[in-house]
C-alpha cells in the first residue's frame, strides 16, 4: 500500500512541478523577460519536483523527478516516426511476450556449459531449444558438439532472424521460424526450455506425450508445478532442472509412435 501511495504521489508532485514551472516561465514572458526555451523550462520542473518530494519520498525518486521533466521535453522534440519504429522492434523482439506470455531473456554462460555437460554425460545426440531466441545457446552448442544435431524453434520475427544468421555456416544446427507447441518433440532427445512458470505444466505433458522414453527435459529455473525434478545442476544464478517421462505403461499407439 505505501508502496502504491508514493508512486501515487511522486507522479503527483511530477505533475504539479510541471505545472509551476509553466506558470513561472508564462510569468517571466508577462514581466518583460524572454521567452524561457522548453529545456530550461523542464530543468527548472525538474529541479521543483525534486526539492518538493525530497522530504516525503524514497531517495531514488530525486533522481526520476530530476530528470522525467527534461526526458518529456526531448521526447516531444522527437519526430513520432521514432516511437513507431521503437513499437515495431519491440514487438518483433517480443511478440511471444504478449501471445505466450514468455519474454526474451537470454541464457548466461553458465548455462551453455551447464547444457554442454549435460549433452557429453546424457548421450544426446538430438537436442532442441524450445524458444531458442537470438540462437546463442544452440551456436554455442553446436559448435561445439559438430557431431550431435541441434533444433530451434522460435516465432519472435527478429530473434528468429538473428538465429538464422548466427547459425548460416553451422550444417549440424537448423533455426525453424514455428511455434513449438505445434511441432513433434520425437526426434529430439533432449529438450531445452527457458520460457516463464506460465507453459511448464503444458511443455511437461507434451514431454510426457511425445518424447522418446529416454528422453529429458531441462528447464532453466522454472519447475513443473507439482513435479519434481529429477535431477538438479548448478547454472550459474540459475539452477537447470532435468525432469524425464513418467514410468507407466505405453498404449500400443504410443509403442509404435515411440
Ligand atoms: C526466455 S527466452 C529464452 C531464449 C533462449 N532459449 C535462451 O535461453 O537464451 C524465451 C524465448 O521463447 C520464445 N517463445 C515463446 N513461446 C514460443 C512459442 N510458442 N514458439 C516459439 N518460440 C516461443 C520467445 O520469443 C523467446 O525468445
């Protein structure tokens, strides 16, 4: 709740600093002095705002009410054209933030050399990144493992293209512009996600359906609700969790898909 009031009251005293300062400006015009330019004008709400929420704020708020004033006033001096364009890469970046509710965040080193004993200890020869992002984490891989088979998948346009890219000269690594939850997981056996809590009770069953019986799951940071994991490896600040398919007994559909 205090926390709410302050936001409440720092975008408040940001509103009036802006106000006064206008009101100042109009009344230095009106006693004969120049027209203040909008940077002055700006830098002088800055300075109200700070010095009227010094007192009553959190200290990071000096800074924000310093400097919002000044950050309005250049944005308004940008053509609109620039905004659009910041919309549009935004949403290329991060289109499946708003469809899958999964953003971008990309995996650390640690991670990759996580990934990479997993892949020499687990005999896997087919690995897939389900929302493989710019690529980096497959790239890596791949060139390390030139032997073994590496699979993306991903529908952010821009991040697909920069995959695409990262990987044009590596003949063992395929970057595919398509949503996982429509593609078979059978070929690979072994699937990589770094996705949100959101997906893991949907990305565990499709596991469970469709990959083969050996194979693994290894999901940065985020668990399956319910489950747990069956094995757990430091990656950096992260931990990579391993979770395989359930013991029970196959229809002989699922035999003969297997
Ligand atoms: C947190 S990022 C991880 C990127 C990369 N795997 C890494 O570890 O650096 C998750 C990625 O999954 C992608 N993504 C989310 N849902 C997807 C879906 N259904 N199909 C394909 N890509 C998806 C997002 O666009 C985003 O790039």
């Amino acid at each position: 709740m205090r926390r709410y009031f302050s936001i409440l009251a720092g975008f408040l005293i940001l509103a009036l600093a802006m106000v006064i300062a206008l009101m100042l400006s109009g009344k230095v015009a009106q006693w004969g002095g120049d027209v203040m330019p909008g940077w002055a004008i700006a830098s002088l709400a800055g300075l109200i705002g700070m010095l009227a929420g010094w007192a009553i704020l959190p200290a990071w708020w000096r800074g924000v009410l310093l400097a919002a004033p000044l950050m309005i006033w250049g944005g308004l001096q940008l053509h609109p054209g620039w905004f659009l364009a910041a919309a549009v890469v935004l949403i290329l970046l991060q289109y499946n933030a708003v469809r899958h509710r999964v953003p971008l965040y990309r995996s650390g080193r640690a991670v990759i050399g996580a990934l990479a004993r997993r892949i020499e200890a687990g005999d896997v020869i087919r690995f897939a990144d389900i929302g493989c992002g710019d690529g980096h984490v497959l790239a890596a891989l791949a060139r390390r493992f030139p032997e073994r088979r590496f699979t993306g998948f991903e529908t952010a346009p821009l991040l697909y293209l920069i995959a695409r890219w990262r990987c044009r000269h590596l003949e063992n690594c395929r970057i595919h512009f398509r949503d996982f939850w429509n593609t078979s997981w059978r070929d690979f056996d072994a699937v990589y996600a770094f996705l949100s809590p959101e997906p893991m009770l949907r990305v565990w069953r499709k596991l469970q359906r469709e990959l083969p019986t050996s194979g693994k799951l290894y999901s940065l940071s985020f668990e399956v609700p319910g489950m747990e994991p069956d094995a757990l490896f430091g990656a950096g600040q992260f931990d990579l969790l391993c979770y395989g398919k359930l013991n029970r007994e196959l229809t002989a559909a699922e035999k003969s898909a297997d």
